[in-house]
C-alpha cells in the first residue's frame, strides 16, 4: 500500500487547526444583519415627546442619517450614551432614536436625565418596527443613505473608537455619493 | 496559606511530570533501565501532588474561604455541603483540575496494573501521559489558576449556576472526564507501539480492558449528562446535539469504533494501524472537546468563561499533541504484518463495516458541528446547524449499524457464509416483524420511525438469544446443568450481549418516546383537573416552600388512572436567593413503561399557573439501555485474560477494579 | 321516572361541579401546536442556544406571537420562515437550507459513507489477492474464546 495515504489524517488535521484559529478571532454569537444595502423597512411611527405626530421611513429620504435602538431599561445604552451624546453635539450626521419595548414616562425622563443627542426619538412600544429592523439586542445602530437604503448595522454600544474607525469613513463616502 | 501550599503542588507536579515525560522516554530508545523505572515513581508523585492541590481547592470551598476568587465566584455561605465539593469542578479552572485528578487516578491504576507488560513499553506509556499531564499543568499555572486570591475579600460569594445545584454536578462531570482521560490511555499505547514500532497482537490484547473501561466511563458520563438535562430543564428533552455534547458524543463514537477495530486487531492481528490510528483519532477528539467548551470558538450553554488567551493555549496544545502524534502515525504506521487472512464475508469484514459507520457518523457530527465555523471563517456568512440536520443525518447512519447487529456477533471469524447465517436467523426476523406488527395494534398507529425502532430492537435481541440458546445448547453424554453452562461462557462474550442488549433497548426507548409521548399545556386553578392519555391530573393546591438557599412556589398534583391513585407530584417554580433566578423544578413519575412528567410554567390572572404534562413512554429505557451498554463493558474489561500474566507470575487475582479503575 | 331521571341528571351536574376541566394554556390549541412546530427549528437570537419555541426571552415571545398573528391570517409554513429569514438572516434556521454553500454540509455524509464503503472493499479485496506469504500466521487463542462462532 502506498505511503500517501498515512498523512491524509495529518493533512485533514492542519486544515481543520487552522480553522479553528481563524475561529478565535469570531465572535459566533453576532449575528450579520440581512439588511445591509437592502432599502429600510418601512415604518410609520409616533414621535416619542409628541403622540401626535407621525413619522415615516420616506420622511428620512434625501439625507444619510443613523438609526440608534434604545430604551430606558438598556445597561448598555447607559454605557454608549455619552459617545452619542458628544457625536451628536459634532453635528455629523442626524441621529434618530427608536424607542424600543419601554414607556414614554420612562424613556423621556432617561433622556432627560442623561441628554438627548436625537434629532427625533420615535416610540416603538410592542418593538414590532424593532423586529423588522432585524433587532435581536439593545443597543443597535444603523447607518442609512440619502436612497434610505442601510448601509452598515452595528450591534452593541457605540464607542468613539468605533464611530471613527467604522462610522465616519462610510459617512465620508456617502455624503459624496 | 492552604492555596498556596495547592499551587505550590502544582508546580511541583510539573516537574515530576516533565520528569515523568522525557526521561523515561530516552530511557526505553536507548534501553536504560534506571531511567524506564523512573516512570512509575514519577507517576505516583504526581498524583500525590496533584490529589494534595484539589483537597486544598476543595478545603477552600468548604470553609468558604472567599478570599480564592475562584471560590468567590462559584460559592455561597448557604450552600449546601455536597454543592460545596461538586462547586470544585463548577468552573472552568476547577474542572481542569478534576481533568488532571482524572488523568493522574488513569496514570495510576496503569502503575499498578501493568506488571504483565514488558518496562519499556510502559515506560513509553507513562511517558506519554506524562507529558499529557504536563501540558495541563502548564496550562492551569499559565493562564487558569484556581488558587489566585482577591482582595478585598468579598463578605460572601456569587453562589453556584442554580441550574447546577443538582446530584447531577456531583456525578456527571467526574464520570464524563474519566471517559474522556482514559482515552489517553488508549492514546499512549498507540503512540508506545508507534515509538517502539511493536504492533504485536500482545498490544492490542494489553490495550483493550483499559479502553474498554473509558469507554465504559464515557458512556455512563454522556447518559448521566442526559438524564440530568432531562430532569432539570423543564421541558422533558433529553438530547440537544448542542456543540458541547457533541464534544463528548464524538470522542465516545470514534471509542465505540476503537473497541470493535481492537476486536479485529486481538483476535485476528489485523488492521493495526487503523486501530492506532483510531486510537489518536479517539483521545484528539477529547482534547478538541476541551478546546471547543474552553476557547469561545463555539457558542454553547455548557461553555465555560471564554478568554482568548486560553484558547490560544489550548489550539497549540492540541497541535503539538495532535499534530505530533498524527505526523509519527504518518511516518511509523509500518507495514507491519498484515495479520490474518480474512474472506470478503466474514466477522471481521463486518466490524470494519461497523468500523466505517461509526466514524462517517462521528465525521458527519464534526462536520454539522464545525460549519457554522466553517462558512464564519470564509466569509460565507453565517448559519446555524442544529437538531433539524443532526437527526436527519444521523439516525440513517446508525440504521445499518442496528441491523448489523443482529447478524455480526453470529458471523464465523475468517469466513462466514451468508446462506447458513440467514438461516439461523431466520426466527429472528420473523419475531421481529411479529413484534412490529404488535406493537402496532397495541398502539393503534405507527410510523416508519417506531416501525423501525421496534423491528430493529427485538431482531437484536432476538439474535442474541438464537446465539446464546446454540452456545448453551446441551452437548455431550452426560449434560451439565444450564447454570453451569452459563458459567462456562466466557464473560467478553457475555459483555458483549449483555451491551448490545443495552443497544436494544436504548432504541426502542429512543423511538417509543419520539412517536407515542404526549404533551399538554393547560391552565389550572385550584381543583382543575385534565385528562392526559388515561391519566387524570388534578392541581390540588398550591404553597409556598422554603428551601436551603431558594424560596419556591410548589404545586401538589394528583394523578390516577382508572380512579386508582397513581402518584402524588410536586412541581416547584423555584427563585434562587443570591443570584435571583428562576428555577423551573420538574416532578416526574417513574415507571419501567412510562414517565408522567409535570411544570410548572408561568402564573396568569386569577391565580392560576400555566402547567405542562407530558406522559412519555418508556422514556427511562433511553438510560437504561446506557446503563446496559456500560455493564456490558465492565463484564467484558474482566475477564480473566486480560489479567493473565506471563507465565511466572501467580500475582493475586485483579478483581473487577481492573474495569472500574480508580472510580470518581 | 321523570322526575328520577331529571334528579339523577342533577346529581350528576352537581357531582361534576366540584371537578373542572382544566383550559388549554392557550386560546387556539391547533394554531398553537403549528406556531410550536415551527418554532422548534427556529433560533433564539438573544438566547442562542434554545430553539424560539423554548426559549422565555421577550424577544421569543414576541417573535412567536407574530407567528401566531401571521399564520391565523393565512400564511404558510415557508412564509413564516422567510419573514424570519429576511430579518435575522439563515442564523436564524435551525435546518441549514441548501445553497451552494451548504452542499458539503448536507451531502458530506453520504459522500463519506459511499466513500468509505467503497475504500473498504476495495482494500479488503486487495488484500485478499495476496498470497499467503504476506499474512501473519493463525494466532490460536488458548482461551475461551477462542476461533469459533
């Protein structure tokens, strides 16, 4: 029988340690959102400071503009807050909060308490638009274009390191499209 | 002071484990009995050290010493004792320090036993396990300290995962780990017999009661594993393929391989290098399983705290000992003797059918395990494969692997004729259908998958009893008694029925719990009743209960069927003081042909609680067909043979510890 | 006997008062049962290793009572599915679909079954056409087991 055969296993081996090397460096539990360069879903929402006043996906269209998941109850929203608070005072880019499953007692006093960096907060009570942004975890942050199609979907809280490394070049390239 | 003195043992135990590992290694290649012999009094200091840091660790978590972090994590003043102990191994450096208990209590009981087999060969043997240990050692001291203190020392601790608090951690972990540690054993005669280049049939007879004896461990670790997340999760599931139980799944499907390919390889001397192949392939497969639970590679609910340093660690480990040992296995595997000629149909032939089942099974496991990896790390996005796959792949697998059986133990070694066989089992077959057919009368309906179960289940045991009414058939003039001829069958082969029983009844427990068991989710108020596949279940009151270190709400539930009174049962929705979570306790009624299995779900308006009954057929004889399969293993690490010593030696009769080894 | 059959009749209601039957947890038994069915296969996202029909997270709740909307106004099993799919992506699924990319996954076991089947025969045929010289001779086993059936 020929020799060749005896190192398949080792072969098989490597391959797979190399995989599992790569496999070090991914987190297997961040799901990629499907919606990334597909058009914004749809919505039609109340704002959160004024029930009276409904905004919807169209109304957004003609600017870049980011998306932030949020609510009251959210220990990591504490923590990003102040990064959005001082990226909003830049005057970047519009930042549109979605009020995800709280109350509007709650969610306007927190943004009372902590600052609001939102050009709007929209209050999504049973979190079905939250759903049809594909929203598994709070707080999330979408970046969509001037064609209100999503751009770019972070999970977890914003850090200034994050918005320069990820946010700010994509916002570059979009304001010149 | 006491922890301290713990990792000082550990220190030590590295170096007598390098000691251990490298001396005796040059000693047996250039023939040096001075260093051969230093392997067994290297062994033993080890693992006195080794023994000394647990019951340190141990000691610090039963006087609550919260000033070791690892304890402070894992512990609480109101925990009980026994939790206390089994907190030990609750985390992941406590459970690498059972890890090496285990490998060191293996390491051992081969000192012990092995007086039959010539020094260098043994030398080789501890070496390797040496080195094992060593690596683990390194690894603890390195990155996974149990004995690092805290300072401020916390006035109390964060209490063991509730979900854990159970007999099962103080049974199942300790179980499993010798499983998986004993394939070290297995692993390191592979590598003696590559280093020494003697593949005699002597080898395979040596190695085979210590495989036989993990594999036993393993079996007994994955059912208790089972059985334990049957009982406390709440929902009567049983099997998760979640990627940490296939981490333990595999290395036992590459052992089941192994102890069939060692069949061939003892009795005929054939097919050597695939059983050493195997070998490796078997204990590689327990050390991807410490690296999976470890490193966050994986998401699991069984996973340990994951840190990137530690996994980094443990993927070198593993390609310094796998790789290692797969690249002497490219460049050793002699053509050594091709060992006996065997016909196409034969008993050989077909264990090396099994043999090819097994480990497409074990493969096509690895494969659904790893994919999701796979595709991660090529950019290709991101899936998940669970149960949905798992079972569609696996169950055809194992399909042949079940009627196999019923024909491979009656099969002639060297050439077996097909013609004679089906007659043989020609009464078999035909009980099997008549069975099927029975049940489904009995039943009323049937599907292909409980068909399937039932015919396969009585056609082994049916074949196994054509095999043992031939063997104990009277012969001869004057005819011995029946019970005498039992006794002069020989216990391997014992063992093996007795195993393949377990198979037996492990599937048809299998099917009649997936197509008969009945789920029914209802509202109940005081005094409600419902009506479950005859049983009638009646909520006769609710209180409050206070238990050791949680305060439950608990359900009294009266069951009857027939309006006799079948059982009482007390479902409990339990909250866990220090951590404040959530418990759902199950109450289950057992019997040998059913388990009536009663939660408590969630509270809804006016006071009452939504309540899940399931009745579940002949569920416990999932486990009982485990527990079979391991007895079976026991009988047949026994016997005699194994413990036949060369001819001068008359040392005293090894009793079945040889099987049992250094039990957790 | 009129009367005795009605007083007979009212003992009986009187009798079964004391025993309710329990309700189904839920309003819909049959709708729940295919709600269940399907999201068996399906992924919790924030649990992540329980299935959306065990899992207790507000997220699954939420998912399943969509679920539950959806399928009492008509849709089928596949179109509950690409509603999930097309949020969450295929992490969501629990069964792999089959794509291009999934080919190895669902038909690497066969393949390695044939495959290893056929490697089989063909090394024991192989084997079997050498002359005896190259095999080992019969180890006769002195014990109990020996070479018999």
């Amino acid at each position: 029988m020929k020799r060749w055969h005896l190192v398949v296993p080792l072969v098989l081996f490597v391959l797979l340690a190399a995989f599992l090397w790569r496999g070090l460096r991914l987190d297997p539990r961040e799901v990629p959102s499907p919606l990334v360069d597909k058009p914004a879903p749809a919505f039609s929402l109340t704002r959160l400071d004024d029930a009276s006043r409904t905004v919807r996906r169209d109304d957004m269209l003609g600017k870049v503009w980011l998306l932030n998941v949020w609510a009251s109850w959210c220990e990591a929203c504490r923590t990003e807050h102040p990064t959005l608070v001082s990226f909003a005072k830049s005057g970047t880019v519009p930042i549109v909060g979605l009020n995800y499953k709280d109350t509007r007692t709650e969610g306007l006093g927190w943004l009372a308490r902590f600052g609001d960096p939102y050009a709007m907060s929209l209050f999504d009570e049973k979190g079905r638009v939250g759903i049809d942004f594909g929203v598994y975890g709070v707080p999330e942050t979408f970046v969509i274009d001037k064609q209100g199609v999503v751009r770019f979907k972070l999970i977890g809280p914003l850090t200034p390191e994050l918005i320069a490394t990820k946010i700010q070049p994509l916002l570059k390239s979009l304001g010149d499209a | 002071m006491i922890p301290e003195l713990g990792q000082l043992a550990l220190l030590l135990a590295l170096a007598a484990a390098l000691i251990q590992g490298t001396l005796p290694l040059v000693g047996a290649a250039r023939n040096r009995a001075d260093w051969m012999a230093l392997a067994r009094p290297a062994a033993q200091v080890q693992c006195v050290l080794v023994a000394f840091a647990f019951a340190c660790l141990a000691s610090a978590f039963v006087r609550n010493d919260f000033s070791v972090l690892y304890v402070a994590e894992h512990s609480n003043t109101s925990l009980p004792l026994a939790y206390r102990i089994a907190g030990v191994w609750g985390g992941h450096e406590g459970s690498l320090l059972l890890w090496l208990l285990m490998l060191c209590g293996w390491m051992l009981a081969l000192a012990r036993f092995s007086r039959s087999i010539p020094a260098p060969v043994v030398a080789r043997i501890l070496a390797v396990m040496g080195l094992i240990g060593a690596g683990f050692l390194l690894f603890m001291l390195v990155t996974s300290n149990p004995f690092e203190r805290i300072v401020p020392v916390p006035p109390n601790g964060n209490d063991l995962n509730p979900l854990l608090q159970d007999p099962g951690m103080v049974v199942h972990p300790p179980m499993l780990y010798m499983g998986y540690v004993g394939f070290s054993v297995a692993f390191a005669f592979a590598i003696a017999a590559l280093l020494g280049g003697d593949l005699s049939a002597q080898w395979a007879r040596w190695m085979r009661p210590w495989t036989t004896a993990a594999w036993c461990f393993l079996t007994l670790g994955i059912m208790l594993g089972s059985l334990w997340a049957y009982y406390v999760l709440g929902w009567g599931g049983w099997w998760f393929w979640d990627p940490v139980e296939n981490a333990s799944f595999m290395p036992w499907l590459a052992g089941t391989a192994l102890i069939h390919s060692l069949a061939v390889t003892d009795k005929r001397g054939a097919f050597k290098s695939w059983t050493v192949l195997l070998a490796i392939v078997a204990f590689s497969l327990s050390l991807l399983g410490t690296f999976i639970v470890r490193s966050g590679v994986l998401s699991s609910v069984h996973a340990f705290a994951t840190d990137p340093k530690r996994g980094v660690f443990i993927l070198s480990f593993l390609v310094i000992v796998i790789g290692g040992s797969l690249l002497l296995y490219a460049w050793r595997a002699p053509k050594v003797g091709l060992g006996a000629r065997f016909e196409m149909v034969s008993r050989e032939s077909m264990l090396l059918v099994n043999n090819v089942l097994f480990v497409v099974a074990m493969l096509s496991v690895l494969l659904g395990t790893l994919y999701p990896l796979l595709l991660d790390a090529l950019d290709l996005g991101k899936i998940s494969v669970g149960p949905p796959y798992f079972d569609t792949v696996f169950l055809p697998l194992m399909a042949p692997v079940l009627f196999l059986l019923g024909i491979g133990p009656l099969a002639r070694w060297k050439q077996a004729e097909l013609p004679a066989l089906a007659k043989r089992l020609r009464w078999a077959a035909g009980v099997a259908v008549l069975a099927t057919l029975a049940a489904a009368l009995v039943a009323g309906r049937i599907t292909l998958g409980a068909a399937f179960g039932v015919l396969m289940s009585v056609w082994i045991v049916a074949s196994i009893a054509t095999d043992l009414a031939h063997r104990l058939r009277p012969i001869g003039p004057a005819p011995v008694s029946l019970w005498t001829r039992i006794q002069t069958l020989p216990r391997p082969l014992l063992g093996m029925m007795l195993a393949h029983v377990g198979v037996a009844v492990f599937a048809f427990g299998v099917s009649m719990v997936r197509t008969y068991e009945v789920e029914r989710d209802v509202k109940m108020q005081t005094g409600d009743t419902t009506e479950v596949a005859g049983y009638v279940f009646t909520l006769r009151g609710l209180r409050n209960v206070k238990g050791p270190n949680y305060d439950a709400v608990q359900a009294v539930v009266d069951v009857r069927r027939n309006g006799t009174p079948v059982a009482l049962m007390h479902p409990e929705k339990r909250t866990y003081r220090v951590q404040g979570t959530a418990l759902t306790d199950a109450a289950i009624d057992r019997d040998i042909a059913r388990d009536l299995y009663v939660s408590l779900g969630e509270p809804v308006e006016g006071g009452a609680w939504i309540v899940r009954i399931y009745v579940k057929p002949f569920v416990d004889w999932i486990w009982g067909g485990c527990l079979l399969m391991a007895l079976g293993g026991a009988l047949a690490a026994s016997d005699r043979r194994y413990r036949a010593k060369q001819a001068s030696e008359a040392t005293s009769p090894i009793t079945a510890t040889l099987a049992t080894g250094a039990s957790a | 006997m009129r009367r005795l059959l009605v007083a007979l009749w009212i003992c009986l209601l009187a009798a079964h008062a004391g025993a309710n039957e329990a309700a189904p947890a839920s309003a819909d038994p049959a709708l729940e049962a295919r709600v269940m069915r399907i999201a068996a296969e399906l992924r919790c996202l924030v649990c992540q290793n329980q299935t959306l029909a065990d899992s207790h997270a507000g997220l699954a709740l939420d998912l399943r009572e969509q679920m539950r909307v959806m399928l009492r106004e008509g849709a089928d099993d596949d179109q509950v599915r690409r509603f999930m799919t097309d949020r969450y992506g295929d992490f969501v699924l629990y069964r792999p679909p089959l794509k291009a990319t999934t080919l190895a996954l669902w038909f690497g076991p066969l393949a390695l079954l044939v495959g290893g089947l056929a490697v089989l025969f063909v090394v024991l045929r192989r084997r079997n056409r050498l002359g005896t010289e190259h095999f080992e001779p019969e180890e006769i086993d002195t014990t109990n087991e020996g070479l018999t059936t």
